[in-house]
C-alpha cells in the first residue's frame, strides 16, 4: 500500500525531536501535517492521553493493539509493539494479541479488555451489558471509562492510518518476539 495523502515537511524542531525519542519521523505526523492545526491539537491529546493511569498501561495498549489487529492498522501494530517493549509489559502476551482468541497467555480480565476492544470497534458496536458491569466491577468507573475513550481514540488513530496508506514502518523489528498474525476468521461480527 502507498500512502495516500503525501508527507508534509515537518518543522525541523518537532522532526529532530522525533529522530531522537523514536529513531525516525512518525509518517502519520508527516501526513497529519498536511493540517498544521489538526496535527498540533492531534499531538496535544495523544501526549494527554499518554498521560492517563487509571487504567493499567498494559490494558491500554493490548486493547489498542487488538484495535489495529480488527482494523488492519500495521502502523498502531507495529508502533505498539515497540512501546510495549519499552514499558517493560510482557513482549510474550503482546506478540499474541492478533490472535488472543486462540492463545493461553491471557488472563480473564485481559482477554475481557480484548473483546471489549472488539466489540467498541465492531460496525455497529456489540458492547454487552454483561462485558461491561464485568469490566466496571473489575476495573472501577474511573478506570473503565479511561479504558473506553482510550480504545476509542485507538480507532481514531487505526482508522485515519489505514485510510492515509500508511503502513508499518519497522519499529518492531528492534523486539525479539514476532508479532503473531491474526486468524483469518476471528469470530468477531463485524459488518464493517
């Protein structure tokens, strides 16, 4: 896939700033810059939402990382992968989450927060009651609704990247688990 909206120069602050924290200019940035302003309120909220804790950071990113899988987003994957491993979460359970369904490495509450990323991002969305009062008894309220404008922000992010082309530019290669590749049949009803 090619990318579909070309790269804007970014200004030399923010692409060495880039260089320096990820090795290289984020390409969603290039193309989100494109709209200066869109761009800049798009950092803004992806660093308040880093921000958040509290929701377990693990949660967090599996659940944007299943996301990506439904979506098809090899970006947020590849990108994912790479924070997973230097926020020190387990490489073993994030390598599998394309295809937690079938994997032993989950726990229930995980495995909760990964149907519930599913269900979010399901077209329409097949949020249950039961999933959720199960999340909110586990989690909290405070917690469960960080957990859902999270993944929500996740297909935010999955989607713009895969309607851009944008595709993954080889973060993950620098971690020693490859990433599992999802069924092709997931059982998640989507009819998107």
């Amino acid at each position: 896939m090619t990318l579909r909206v070309p790269k804007a120069e970014l200004p030399a602050e923010l692409r060495e700033n880039m260089i320096k924290q990820l090795g290289a200019v984020l390409e969603p940035t290039e193309v989100l810059w494109n709209n200066p302003k869109l761009a800049e309120a798009n950092q803004e909220f992806s660093a308040k939402v880093a921000e958040w804790d509290a929701a377990d950071a693990s949660l967090k990113t599996f659940a944007h990382m299943a996301v990506a899988a439904q979506v098809g987003c090899s970006w947020c994957l590849d990108i994912n992968y790479f924070l997973a491993l230097n926020q020190n979460l387990d490489l073993a359970k994030a390598s599998q989450v394309p295809r937690w369904r079938q994997s032993e490495v989950f726990t229930p509450l995980e495995r909760d927060v990964l149907e519930y990323a599913e269900a979010m991002t399901n077209t329409p969305p097949t949020v249950t009651d039961e999933l959720s009062k199960g999340l909110l008894d586990r989690l909290g309220p405070a917690a469960l609704v960080e957990l859902t404008v999270f993944i929500g922000f996740a297909n935010l992010a999955t989607r713009c990247n895969t309607a851009h082309g944008i595709t993954s530019q080889g973060y993950s290669d620098a971690c020693e688990i490859p990433l599992a590749a999802r069924p092709e049949t997931s059982g998640v009803a989507s009819t998107a």
